[in-house]
C-alpha cells in the first residue's frame, strides 16, 4: 500500500507435485488465504523459474563433502544462526553420540528438501487453526458486522475446492462443521425451546448441502466415504445437533413468516442472476448416444422433482421442500429445450405417470404426499408445444390434494405396484397449505388459459377443479379468470369457457 512503509517479508514455500504443500511467511498475517507475500513469490516462481536457482536435495549436497567440509559446514551453520539453533545442535550431538538412542535407531536422516515419496499424500497448504478461528468468530458475532455472509464466502471456497477436486474441501467443511456443532448457542436454544434464527439455519442448510456434495463423489475413495459417514454418524449422535426439520418437540413453528409467491421470489439477489447459457458437452463414456452431461443433468432434476416424499413435520421444513423445489425449477427454466430435450420430457412424463409409489404422479399417492402442483405446472407449459395430450394428462393428474380429502382411496389392490393409504384420517400440520393451494390454483389457471376454444378439454379441467379445489376464495378467482380469458379483447367470447366461469361461480 502507497500509505504504509515498504517491509521486506521472509517467505519459503514448499512444492510437492505442483501443489504449495507448506508457506511460511514473516508478516504474520494470520488467514485462511495465503498472505500478499506468498501469492507475490508464487507468481515470480512461476513467471521466472530461470531466476528461482534450483538446487539438488541437501542430503545430496552433503554427501558430496569430506569430513572437514562437512564439519566446517555444520559450525558456520550454527555460527550464523547460533541463538536459534544452538540448542538443537547440542542436543542432536548428544543423542548422536549414545549408541542407544532412538535417532541411533533409524537409518539415515530426513531431508526437507528432497520432496515426498510418490506414494505419500499431497494437498494443498491449508492452515487448519486459523478456519477454526475464523469461523469461531464469525459464528461468535452471531450475525453481526456481514458474519454470515463471511461464512457464505467460506462455503463457496469449499463448492471451488470441490470443483478442482482440491481434497482439502472435505477438510476444509470438517473444520467448519466442528465449529458449528461447538456453537454454544445450540445448547443455549435447545434448553429455552426456542427455534434458532432462519438466517442461522439456512447456513446449517448449506453445511448439509456441501456435505451431501462430498459424500456424492464419484471420484472418492470408499475408505473415505466410510470415514465420512462415521464422522457424520458422530456428528449427528450429539444432543444439541439441530434436526434438518427444526422440530425438537418442544418448538413452536413462527408462522409470522409468509411464504413468498411465485417461483423466482426466493432468489435473493391452476435482479443480479446471469443468464446462462447451457450447451450439450458429449459424455463418451455413457453407452446411449446422443446424451450429453446437460441432457443427464436434467433427466436427474426431472426424476428428482417428480418423487413422492411424505411432507416434513416443521414450518422451515416445509418452506423449504417449496423453497429448493422453486430454485430448482428455476434452474431449468433458464435452459432452451431443443428436441433432445424434449424427449427426455416426454420420457419422465410417461414414466412418472406410469410409476407405483415412487412417483407423486402415479396413480397412487400417499395422503401426505408433498403436492406436484408446481413441478406439474413447469411439465406442462414445457410439453404443451410438443405433446398437448401428455401435458394435459400430466397436469391433470397432479391437481389432486390429498391432504384435505376426507378419505383418501385405498387403490387397486391387484396391482402390486400401487399402495394403500393407511393413515388415519387427521388434519396435519401443514404450514405452507395456503401456499400450496396457491400453486394448485395457478396450475388450473394454466390449463384454462392454454384449453380456451377446445370444449373436451375445458371440460375435462372444469371437473378436475370442482373435484379437488376445496378453497372457495380460489374457485372464485378461477371464475375470475375464466372469464377475463374467455373475454379478450382480441377475439369473440368463449361461449364455453364463460360456461365454466360460471359453473364455478355458482359453486
């Protein structure tokens, strides 16, 4: 900096197999990140290794010397460096000298110079005292002075890690995770029975998220993994652990926060997002042809949204089912579907309507199955160009809300695949059913709009929302919007679809 004295720093960096494997630097600057001095010295190594002189190992060196060289070597050693290492020299002498000793014990000695074995473990240099110590402290302000979003930063060192299959992030997350789990908030709030902070648990929600990142590698080692899952394992045994749910018991859901609408409602930043552009990369290795890493990517997003899962118990829990499954569909609508994609659509959609109780579009649900309004929603406005019949028989399927049904259908027993509902009749807790009955709402909405001037159709949509639409403030903005499509200005009235507006008027 122009305003502080120039300083003259000492730094001696250690190489192993290209990767900085230890730094050391005079300025004593403690971080995470290595000081202005190491990245200085790093640069200039690599811009001008001809003026880095490059010497062979010690051992080599003083090999090569005669007896009195090497004892003329060793007193100007101290000599110049006396007050540091005059004690180790005599002690070393000393151990030397008795035949007995441990050092008399092991055949040659180390060199620091002469690099590691190629069977030896090499990682990048990461000052593991100092992440404790910066996260201790981050978590110590509780929120205060941008902590959080100094761990956030941490975590996304720990997505770049995982990125360049750095092996530190694994280490890196364990270090933060330890801190976190010695919080002493935890015991704090589990004693009074009251529910941490959201912004507290959505930084417990990204530790969850990065570990199931590591634990998901297919470039790991199963050694690794079942190291990982003890650690997990332990982690999870401690009391004061919070539940991903948020429900110890004793805690009392805050319903002050709303959910917010629509899909995009959550990105924080029936304005700073760049737009990306996804192309199709080949994967040779996979046996189909035509199938890249993006038409893989989002066959999993598919199968993943188009799961049955049993609604969670707590308020945070439920936001989120509707919070990751909207930053999802995001997610995909930033992609163009070609044909390729298109198929792959087609696919899932046939395949998830077919499926038994793996599937929240089969047949057969669970009664407190997590609705697929929203997911349904995105599949049918994607297939509506492409296949109206598979959209239809999509969204149509998907309308049902169990939840407020006063029995739920046993199913067809003569096919193995379908399951029973057995769970008594009880009203859950659902937190987010008015959002949920939202995004019903918006789906039907949806198929009015798109079915205007196909009877058949309009029918069909007009029967699924009497049947499983319970909310009488949604039939009456369905009839609502029936009628404004019905009436465009741009085209005669639908006589049918002012039927329908007033059919559920009427309801």
């Amino acid at each position: 900096m122009q305003s502080e004295p120039e300083t003259v720093c000492n730094v001696a960096i250690s190489f192993d197999r290209c990767k900085i494997t230890s730094v050391t630097c005079s300025c004593g600057n403690k971080d995470i990140f290595y000081c202005a001095h190491v990245v200085a010295l790093s640069l200039y190594r690599i811009r001008k290794p001809d003026q880095v002189k490059l010497h062979l190992p010690i051992s080599e060196t003083l090999f090569q010397m005669n007896r009195d060289q090497l004892q003329k070597f060793v007193q100007y050693l101290i000599t110049v460096h006396h007050t540091e290492v005059l004690p180790t020299a005599q002690k070393l002498a000393d151990e030397i000298l008795s035949q007995n000793s441990e050092i008399n014990q092991v055949h040659g000695a180390p060199d620091p110079t002469a690099g590691a074995s190629i069977d030896d473990e090499n990682c990048w240099h990461l000052d593991e005292e100092q992440v404790q110590e910066q996260v201790k402290l981050f978590l110590s302000q509780g929120g205060y002075h941008g902590s959080g979003k100094q761990l956030n930063l941490l975590f996304a060192k720990v997505r770049e890690m995982l990125k360049m299959r750095d092996s530190n992030g694994a280490r890196m997350l364990t270090l933060i995770t330890e801190q976190f789990m010695a919080d002493p908030r935890l015991s704090l709030w589990r004693q009074q029975g009251t529910a941490m902070t959201d912004k507290y648990r959505q930084l417990w929600d990204e530790l969850g998220a990065l570990w199931m990142c590591i634990v998901l590698n297919p470039h790991c080692k199963l050694e690794q993994k079942a190291s990982w899952l003890k650690q997990l394992k332990k982690w999870n045994s401690v009391d004061v652990c919070p539940w991903e749910d948020g429900n110890h018991g004793n805690e009392l859901p805050n319903l002050t926060n709303a959910l917010p609408q629509g899909a995009n409602a959550n990105q924080e930043h029936m304005g700073q997002c760049k737009s990306l552009e996804y192309q199709h990369l080949p994967a040779h290795k996979f046996l189909e042809e035509g199938e890249s890493y993006l038409t893989l990517a989002v066959e999993v997003a598919l199968i993943g949204l188009g799961q049955q899962r049993i609604m969670p118990d707590g308020l945070y829990a439920q936001e989120k089912v509707c919070r990751n499954e909207e930053q999802l569909i995001s997610k995909l609508q930033e992609i163009e579907l070609d044909d390729t994609l298109v198929k792959i659509f087609r696919k899932q959609a046939v395949f998830l309507l077919e499926a038994g109780p793996y599937s929240g579009l089969g047949e057969v649900v669970h009664r407190e199955s997590v609705p697929m309004h929203t997911f349904a929603k995105y599949l049918f406005t994607s297939l509506l160009p492409h296949d109206a019949e598979l959209a239809y028989k999509t969204a149509l399927r998907a309308m049902r809300l169990l939840v407020l049904e006063s029995t739920a259908p046993s199913g067809d027993m003569s096919r193995p695949h379908h399951i029973a509902s057995v769970v008594p009749n009880r009203y859950p807790r659902w937190f987010t059913l008015s959002h949920i009955e939202s995004q019903q709402c918006e789906l039907a909405s949806t198929m009015l709009t798109a079915a205007k001037g196909d009877v058949r159709r309009l029918e069909t949509v007009l029967e699924s929302i009497q049947k499983n639409i319970h909310s009488s403030s949604h039939i009456f903005k369905l009839a609502q919007d029936a009628f404004k499509i019905a009436t465009l200005m741009d085209s005669l009235p639908d006589i049918t679809l002012l039927k329908v507006s007033l059919e559920l008027g009427l309801q």
